[in-house]
C-alpha cells in the first residue's frame, strides 16, 4: 500500500523537494494569463511555468528568442495575481542572463520584485554557472533547463531528441549534476532519451520535471495551449491532449455569428 499522499496548502521549492523524497509526481504546466492561470490552480497544479513558450502561443512568434524581459514580467504579473495554491516559475528570456552574470541577475531582481514569481528558470549547464551562480547567491529560487533548450534553437538548427550521443549524454549528466551543486531547487529535461532522463533523476537529489523524457522522472510539464487542444500545428510524440479546445471554441463562435446574423441573439429574456 502507498504512503498518505500529503495535503499542500501552498506548493513552495521545499514541497518539491518532498514529492521526490515521497515518491510523489510533480505536476506542472504554463500558464501565461490570469483567467487561464486560476483555472490552472484550481484544478490543483503544483508548479505553473510562465513559460517563454508565450512567444509561440500568445504571440505568434515561430521561436521563444524575440520575447522581451518586459513581456516576460507581463505575464508573469498577470499570472501571480491569480494564483493562490501552485509554485509559480518565470523563465528568463533569450538575451537577458547569457553573457553577463550582472545583467542575469538584474534580470532576475527585475521577474521577483515586478511581478511577485517565486522563481526563475534558466536553460543551460556549464556555460550559463556564471549566471547562475549570481542568482542563486542573491537568493532567488533557480530552475534549470537541459536537453532540447528551445531559446539556443539557432545554434542546434533542429528540434530533435537531444543527447542520443555519448558525449552529449555525459556531458548532460554532468550539466545536471553541476546545476544541483551550484544550488538549483529542479531541473527540467526537455526531449531527450527516456533512459538517459531516468539515470538523471536517480543520480541527482533535486526534483526532475520531464517534457518528452519519459516517466521515470520526478514529474511532468506541458504547454497548456498544447495539451487544450488550442494550438493543432504542434504535434509531438510526447504531448497528450486532453480536450480539442480549438474545435469546440470555433463551433461555439460559430453558433453566436449565426445567432447573430439570424437577431436570434438577443432574445426576450436577455434584454433589459
């Protein structure tokens, strides 16, 4: 018989670190406004990613490198306002922590203080500790992110599983292991081979959040549009949907322009 599951009031990077001592999934998903992100919470989810990802599903852009640290802060305002149960983490964008461990940390201080997130999360291992490393001594919670890291997606040129080689698999497990040490509360691994994901999570203590590596990992995390059914031209392996949203908004609008069209609506009882 399994353990008591333990009841959270208010999911914090300790209670992460809990699930994974108990054998307990993480459940994480984005969320990048306040109606969508209160329902997200109700529902009982324990980490929303503001994600980068906005860039691609509420901008339209075709990769997550042009949204802005402003943006970023938007959204992540508008999410934290909602929210009264979950862990909320905010990705740092492309271009805001990469080359100088001072501007990642103004940018950092910028996400906490502007829009009241409780983390930030940061893709890269070795090359970005400097980054890291700033912002972790200034005591701001930090997420990691390895494997396919989607603001690099220029220098690899492919969304493709990553570390299918030796040395990229080594190299990532070295990424892992450094980010735990320089003090990282989680670690998200992004569409690498699910062997590799479940060696990854045994080896470190820190919670292992996967999208596209497999189940044997701390915990799992979409893209909330995704698995709605509200984007349809984004269809990986790894991604279930749960609802086909898309379809189901499209006929409901459709319905009201004939409502409309035909003074259908309005009716009687819907008139002062």
């Amino acid at each position: 018989m399994s353990a008591e599951r333990k009841e959270y009031k208010r999911i914090t990077t300790n209670s992460l670190i809990e699930m994974k001592q108990d054998g307990e999934k993480i459940s994480m998903l984005t969320a990048y406004d306040y109606s969508m992100a209160k329902a997200v919470d109700a529902a009982n989810i324990d980490v929303i990613l503001v994600g980068d990802s906005a860039s691609n599903v509420m901008s339209g852009h075709e990769t997550t490198v042009p949204i802005t640290l402003d943006q970023m802060i938007y959204h992540a305002t508008a999410v934290i306002r909602a929210v009264k149960r979950a862990l909320v983490v905010v990705d740092l964008p492309f271009g805001s922590y990469q080359s100088d461990a001072k501007e990642a940390l103004r940018s950092a201080i910028r996400i906490m203080k502007e829009s009241g997130a409780h983390a930030v999360k940061i893709e890269g291992g070795e090359e970005v500790k400097g980054s890291m490393e700033r912002i972790l001594n200034a005591g701001i919670p930090v997420m990691g992110h390895l494997g396919l890291t989607p603001q690099s997606i220029y220098k690899f040129g492919t969304y493709s599983v990553r570390a299918r080689e030796v040395e990229e698999a080594e190299k990532l497990l070295q990424d892992a292991q450094l980010l735990e040490q320089l003090g990282c509360f989680a670690l998200v691994l992004e569409k690498i081979p699910a062997t590799l994901a479940a060696q990854v999570a045994k080896t470190v203590n820190i919670p292992v959040i996967g999208i596209g590596a497999g189940n044997q990992v701390d915990g799992q995390v979409l893209v909330l549009h995704d698995m709605l059914g509200l984007t349809t031209e984004f269809s990986p392996r790894f991604l279930r949907r749960y609802m086909n949203l898309y379809d189901q908004m499209t006929d409901a609008i459709g319905r009201y322009v004939t409502d409309v069209k035909a003074n259908d609506f309005p009716n009687e009882k819907e008139q002062y």
